[in-house]
C-alpha cells in the first residue's frame, strides 16, 4: 500500500541523521522502546473497520452478553462499571481481494498508549508524513481525553501509575513516556504504605497520600507467595481505580468464545473440547490469563493437550494464515494491528486514540523477543488526509 509515499518517506529520513530510536531514549534515557523504524500506512477504509469491529466487540460486553467470572480468588472488588481502556488486535486475511480484520486477543489494559505520543512527535518533528494521520481527531484532543481520564481533578502528587518491579518490565519505556507525559510518579506496589484504611507513598522525601491510582499491574506477574498480601492491601481502599486491575480477569482471552461478529474466529474453552477431531484442524492454544506469547502452542499436537493439567486456563482458536502486507529487505513481515481505546464517561463508548502495528518477522509476535531491529517493533498506523 502507498509505494510511491513510503519511497518518498524513506528518502526523506535518509537526510535525518536522528533515527526515531535515537529521538526516543533522548527522552527516555537508554531504555529500548521496542519501535520499528517502518510507518504503516493503509486505507482509512480498513482502519474504520477495524474500529467498527471493536466498538461492536465492546457493546457486547457492555451489554452483558459475556457471562465475567467473578469467581477468581485473584479479584479485588468494587470494579467500575465500565473498563477505562480497551485494547484489541486484529489480524488481516485476503477474501476477494479485500483486507479483513480477524480478532486474535482483546484485553482492557491501556497498552503503552503514552509512547504513541512519542512515536507520533517524531514524525511531526520532522514532517515526515505530512499527508497522512493516525486519527481524525487532533493529538491534542486525543492527549485531553488521556489525562482527564488518568487525572480526573485530582493534584498530579496524589495520582500514581502502579506496577510490580516496573524495571525489569518490557514496557519499562512506557512507565517512563507516562511519567514525562502527565507528571505522576511510577511506583512499586512493594513501596505502597498502608495507614488506616488510606494509601500513601514517598514523594520527595514526604509521605503522600495516594487518591487516584493508574494501575499498569497485572497480578498474574506476581508471586504467589506476595499475590495474596497485595490484593489484601487494596480491598476496601479508598481510592479512584483507572483501569481497575479486575479488569484483566474479566476482559481477556477467557470472552472470545463467547463473542459473535464478522472479525471473530472458532474459539472454544479447552475444558469443553470432547471431541479430539478437532485437533486434526488448524486451531493454536493459548492461556486465557497470560500475555506475551507466554504459553502459546501455534502447532499443538494431542500430548501437548494432555500436557496442560489445567485445561480450563486455556483457549484453542481457529489459526489463520497472516496477510503480510508490509515489506522489509525483501521479506514480508508478520503484523498484527493493536487498537487502543479509551472509555469516554460523557458518550458511554470508547473513544479511539491509536493503532499500532506490531512488526515481526515470526508468527509469535512478541515484542519481548525483539532487541534492536530498526524494522521490527511498534509502529503507529497512519491513513491518507
């Protein structure tokens, strides 16, 4: 798509001495952003249907078609009613020549939603796109949205982004484009201090009570042995969860099976799968509650099903054949689009803000996996004025 625009795109960046790579960890310090060098550009036409997909993915669980489990041993309690972000990656297969979105995974987790703006900067630093953009609406009403959600009312020193070890994340360069983005400090659920029912932290040497609490932490990441300290140190807190970490359990991979669409492929809980045909088809298995590639059997043969003691964990979903639609040192590259949304209280319905194209060249795309390859990473995904 758009040959002759990435030709000029490309020759124009030969005479930029600073890569996008380089203009990141200049703000970030050396800390690895996991980005490609490489913009996608497609048709509006095919982003519109991504998001009318998502947006239609999201009414079903708005509507309570989706039967959540509240009965996990790792839930918190008093979740909002709505989930502030929504993420989702599609794949693309050809049908008739035209591109169509198939859902692979959806979560309501905010991705890394702050590099967008850095990635964004870049290109709007040098003019490197000028005829294309990422949303129809402006970075800044899409950045308003962002930290009216994050902020609320709130004083910035009362506001956290909370994590578990958030150094050795793989998002590490998100916490730290968050932190430059709205001013909060990221901190480790470790350092969080308990005081009559209240929550407060260390700010400048001073003891700081925390109000509003951007969560980035994902208990599953948690050692057993410390899970149960930290869900106890939270219930019945007074505090403004944003993106309440409850939200994991119940907006996942554990839902597909129970979604319909268009973009929605077989899927069915391995717990329920009695009939061992099946696995003569073309189908992967994957954990509900783990991200990552973590666990992700794309060739699973019958013993790696009567391996797995904990079947009602699991997914096996229909596998598709990736449309590989963006070039690199001749070779096509495997993509999948995230969408990143955020839930506007005014409207009731997400709000799109981003879509990021996650570059690789194997079919587990994971960006862990990825160290310094200008060509593989995130992308933002920009569509023609």
């Amino acid at each position: 798509m758009y040959k002759k625009e990435k030709e000029v795109f490309f020759n124009k960046k030969e005479n930029i001495k600073e890569s996008q790579k380089e203009y990141l960890k200049s703000i970030i310090g050396d800390i690895n952003p996991y980005n490609s060098e490489i913009p996608i550009l497609i048709e509006q036409q095919l982003l519109n249907n991504m998001i009318n997909n998502s947006k239609d993915i999201f009414k079903q669980l708005q509507n309570k078609k989706i039967k959540y489990d509240k009965t996990n041993k790792n839930l918190i309690g008093n979740i909002n009613k709505n989930p502030h972000f929504f993420t989702i990656d599609f794949a693309l297969i050809k049908e008739n020549d035209k591109y169509l979105p198939k859902l692979i995974e959806l979560q309501a987790f905010p991705s890394i939603l702050s590099s967008c703006f850095f990635y964004l900067d870049y290109y709007n630093k040098y003019n490197l796109l000028p005829d294309f953009k990422v949303n129809d609406k402006s970075e800044k009403k899409i950045l308003e949205l962002y930290k009216k959600t994050i902020l609320g009312k709130e004083k910035k020193k009362h506001v956290i982004m909370l994590d578990y070890k958030q150094n050795t994340s793989s998002t590490h360069f998100d916490f730290q484009f968050t932190e430059k983005l709205l001013g909060i400090k990221s901190v480790c659920i470790e350092n969080i201090i308990s005081i009559d029912n209240e929550l407060f932290y260390i700010r400048k040497n001073k003891l700081t009570k925390i109000k509003r609490i951007y969560n980035r932490i994902i208990l599953e990441n948690i050692p057993d042995k410390k899970k149960s300290k930290f869900i106890n140190l939270f219930k019945n807190k007074k505090i403004h969860w944003v993106g309440h970490p409850d939200w994991y359990y119940h907006v996942s991979k554990n839902v597909l099976e129970s979604l319909e669409g268009e973009s929605i492929l077989k899927c069915y809980s391995l717990d329920n799968i009695k009939n061992k045909e099946i696995f003569n088809q073309e189908f992967v298995i994957k954990p509900k509650f783990d991200y990552g590639g973590n666990n992700v059997f794309l060739n699973p043969i019958l013993k790696d099903i009567e391996n797995i003691k904990n079947k009602s964990d699991f997914i096996i979903q229909e596998k598709i054949n990736y449309e590989r639609i963006i070039h690199s040192f001749n070779r096509k590259l495997y993509t999948e689009f995230r969408l990143l949304f955020i839930f506007n209280e005014e409207k009731n319905d997400i709000e799109f803000c981003f879509s990021l194209g996650r570059l690789s060249d194997h079919k587990k795309i994971n960006m862990k996996e990825i160290e310094n390859n200008k060509d593989l990473g995130a992308s933002l995904v920009f569509f023609k004025k």
